[in-house]
C-alpha cells in the first residue's frame, strides 16, 4: 500500500528548501513532481475525485521573502492541501483495489480508478501477459461489446495502447493523443472510429512490473480535445504501479488455480461408460483451492457396474494427490473383487493407512447388474444414496460406518437394493450437503425436497435429474463462496 505519511513528509521537505532557496514558487516549481500544475496544453479540467485544479504560480519570484509577507504562508497552505487531498484519494483508491479477489474485479476496479484521476468518462483495458499464457480479455467503461468491436477493428500498431501490446517504442509523447479528430497524421480508421463513437482524445499507459513484465494495457478517452495535466499523469503512474504488482498476484492465483481444476479433471473419468440397462450423468465443480472429492464408473465383468464416490481430508495440492491414488486404488479392488463391496473398501482402507497415515476419507462403493435391476453397496461413512421415483423418494438404509483410516480395522455390512424401472439413483459427496448452508439434518432435508420436485417430465433423463436437483439445493451455483468444498452429484437411472 502507499505510504501517504512519506510522500507528505517529502513534499513538506521540499517546501522548507524552497523557503531556504531562491523562493518559493520557484523551487517548488523545480523541484516537486507533483507541484507541476501549470502545463497544460488542453482547457481545464474539472475537479475529478477529489484532485484540486491547478493553483496559479505567483508572476513575483525574484524578490525576496520579505517583499512578499502574506503569500508564501498563504501559498504553501494550499499547494500541501492540494497534495493531502490528492494522496487521500489515491489512498482511497488502491483500498478499494486491494480489496478485489479476481482479475475481472480488479481490471473493473482500475479503469474506473483511471477515470476518476485522469477526469476521463470512458476507456478500455487489454489484459494480455506478455508470456502469452492467458489467461486474456478486454473491458470496457461505458463502452457496449459493439463498441469494443469497432475499436479492435483498428490496426493495433496504429492506436497507443496498441503500441504498447506489440512491444513498440512508446514515449509519453505516443501514449497521448490530445485531438484525435484534428490530427490528419494518425491512421485513417483510428480517426473514422473515434468519430463513429464520439470521442475526441485519448491516453493510454501500460501496466508492467519488474517481475513478470507487460500484463496490459489501459487506455482513457475524452468527449472532447484534451490530455490530463502532469499532476494527473503522476498520481495515475502511481495508482497503475501499485495496480500491476496486484493484478501479478491475482493472475498467479487465477493461473494456479486454472492447473489446480486440469488435474482434477484429468485424474477423474473424462467420460461415463455405456452399459445396456442403465443411463449415467455426472456433475462435478471442484472448489478453487483444490479438489479432494472423487467419483468413479467402470464397467466390469459379465455387463456389471462399479460406481462409487468419495472424499479425501484436507485441500490443496497434497488432497489432490491422495485422491488420485485412493480412485486408482477402488478401480483395481473392484476389478479384482468389485461383487463384494465391503472388500473393496477394506482393500482401499487399507491402503489409506499404508500411503496416507496421518489422512482419512470417506467412500461408497456400488456393484451394480443393470439387468436384474440389484444394486450391492457399501459406505465407509458418507452420506447414503437417494432414490428418485414416480412412487417414492427415500434415502437407502445404510449401515452407519466409520471413515477410512480411522479404525485399525474398518468393516461394515453391506445393502442391497432393487430399484424399480425408471427410477434413478443419485450418488453424491458432503459437498453438496455443506453447500447448502444448513445444519446437516436440514441438508439432507433440502435435498429430499429438491429430489421429490423433479417434474415427472424430466424423470426419463438423468443428466435433467441431475440438474435440476444441483439447481434446487444450491439456487445461486456452485462456484459460490471463498470457502467452498466439492460438489461431485452421479446419477444412474434403471430402465
């Protein structure tokens, strides 16, 4: 965060030399960065966010001190309010930027920070790492998806922020373009465009750090000929300085996060099997800091069935890795023994407390026949399936069981079940539970309404059972909340 106490410390610095020096509008002049309010090739801009408009310097700077009793106290009161006010806001400003969680959030946040500095009403950023690994997008203030169109219709090395993306020489002089309209030496569509949709000048900066190089580039445009002063070109250097090294961090997050969801994709069925008698649908949403939820379908001999689910402790990347071996794990012991469901998990106990001794999981485990309509089943403490009919709905009665990896010896009895012709049988991990935002008991009681409401219609199709309870129990999506867990939803429907 900048530090307002040290840039006023600087400029206070500044304005006793000056009363040391040559006087003081000269020095202050000379020697404060932001002090510079006089150029300005453009009418005046209005006050924008709390920016002072300039403050006329004094035509009486070669007498002395003495000559002038009232003004020096009087002047340098106003120039430290202007700055006090200015460094406020950009204060303001970048809390209001720290306080954004997402790259859309942050990119939102900046352009209108930008507006308000540079007194622009509209403008644009193009978010485009240098190391082209993405991910990439562009946003608008006050401009339609339309109007970003026309503008990207513009050669990119024609316009300044263009510039900027392709890696061209920019020098101040590049990324300002006071009379867009007046110009007759810039690129005929620039112009054509700028007139199309009522914009006069524009100025555009780049967002870079030292560590990962360009991230993008912004650019600011006014309704009429202008280009902000230099006060309002410093304090926005400032503000999109601190704004790149926050944009770096998010986009490390939304990257890690990008591979954290790859691998869990890749370590889980990329699609269900086919098995005559039965139709699958699955719905999985991992949450952002890792997934440790898994389901599982395979076919097995003789047209059998395996399906299972189930979840790991703990998050992150080390979860990750336990579920991928405890799913590779369940596929072998069902090939191997999967008629017998209470072996398979204890094989998969069993191999919890061997790879993963400090870990426990939860896991249910189906052998299902398909054409005898029998499913044999057993859990290892996690919640028990939910039968969707035209007739009932009803959770199976299961044995309550202890998690894998918290007994010496985990072993529970199985259940077997007949569903009836069209009746689907949903499978599904804590997560939606936990979603849900109740006390478990109300959780599961939510879910037997969302589950008895599917319309009759949509009974035929698994994937439509699947949605529309997904949609019941958790109306605003999944992926909402910083503290989120898996949802992983397996529907089998019987013919």
């Amino acid at each position: 965060m900048l530090d307002i106490t040290l840039l006023v410390r600087v400029h206070v610095d500044a304005l006793i030399a000056a009363q040391n020096d040559m006087g003081v509008c000269d020095a202050i002049r000379r020697n404060t960065p932001v002090g510079k309010l006089a150029t300005m090739s453009a009418p005046h801009l209005p006050k924008v966010a709390g920016i002072d408009p300039t403050v006329p310097v004094s035509t009486h700077t070669d007498g002395s001190l003495s000559e002038v009793p009232a003004v020096p106290s009087a002047f340098i009161q106003d120039r430290l309010a202007g700055w006090v006010s200015d460094l406020t806001t950009l204060h303001e400003l970048t809390e209001r930027l720290a306080r954004t969680s997402t790259l859309d959030d942050a990119l939102h946040e900046l352009l209108e920070a930008g507006a308000a500095l540079l007194g622009a009403r509209r403008g644009l950023i193009v978010f485009e790492p240098s190391d082209r690994r993405g991910p990439v997008s562009t946003i608008g203030l006050g401009l339609a998806h339309a109007e970003l169109g026309q503008i990207e219709t513009v050669p990119r090395s024609a316009t300044s922020y263009g510039r900027i993306l392709e890696g061209l020489p920019a020098s101040e002089d590049s990324l300002t373009t006071p009379d867009l309209l007046g110009d007759t030496g810039l690129d005929p569509r620039r112009r054509e465009v700028a007139a199309r949709l009522g914009y006069a000048a524009s100025y555009a900066l780049p967002i870079t750090t030292d560590r990962t190089g360009r991230l993008a580039a912004a650019v600011w445009l006014y309704d009429e000929p202008a280009e902000p002063l230099e006060r309002q070109r410093h304090l926005a250097g400032l503000y999109t300085g601190y704004a790149a090294e926050h944009l770096a961090r998010l986009l490390e997050l939304e990257r890690a996060r990008t591979d954290v969801a790859t691998v869990t994709e890749e370590l889980l069925p990329s699609r269900m099997p086919r098995i005559p008698g039965v139709e699958l649908a699955v719905r999985h949403h991992a949450a952002p800091q890792g997934g440790n939820d898994w389901y599982d379908a395979l076919a097995l001999p003789e047209g059998a069935l395996g399906l299972a689910v189930g979840s790991v402790s703990g998050s992150g990347p080390n979860a990750l890795a336990a579920m991928g071996r405890l799913r590779a794990g369940l596929r072998a012991y069902a090939v191997m023994e999967g008629e017998d469901p209470v072996a398979v998990l204890s094989d998969l106990e069993l191999l919890l407390r061997l790879t993963e001794p400090a870990r426990s999981a939860t896991a249910l485990f189906a052998y299902c026949e398909p054409a005898r309509r029998k499913i044999l089943l057993a859990g290892a403490g996690h919640a028990p399936p939910l039968i969707i009919g035209d007739r009932r709905t009803e959770y199976v009665e299961t044995t309550l069981s202890a998690p894998l990896g918290m007994l010496a010896c985990w072993e529970a009895p199985s259940v077997e079940i007949e569903p009836a012709p069209g009746e689907t049988v949903l499978l599904y991990t804590d997560g939606l539970l936990h979603r849900a935002g109740d006390s478990m008991d109300r959780a599961f009681t939510r879910l037997h309404s969302a589950a008895a409401s599917v319309p009759k219609a949509l009974r035929h199709d698994a994937a439509a059972v699947a949605d529309h309870v997904l949609r019941t129990v958790l109306p605003d999506g999944p992926g909402q909340g910083e503290d989120t867990e898996d949802v992983v939803l397996l529907a089998a429907r019987f013919e």
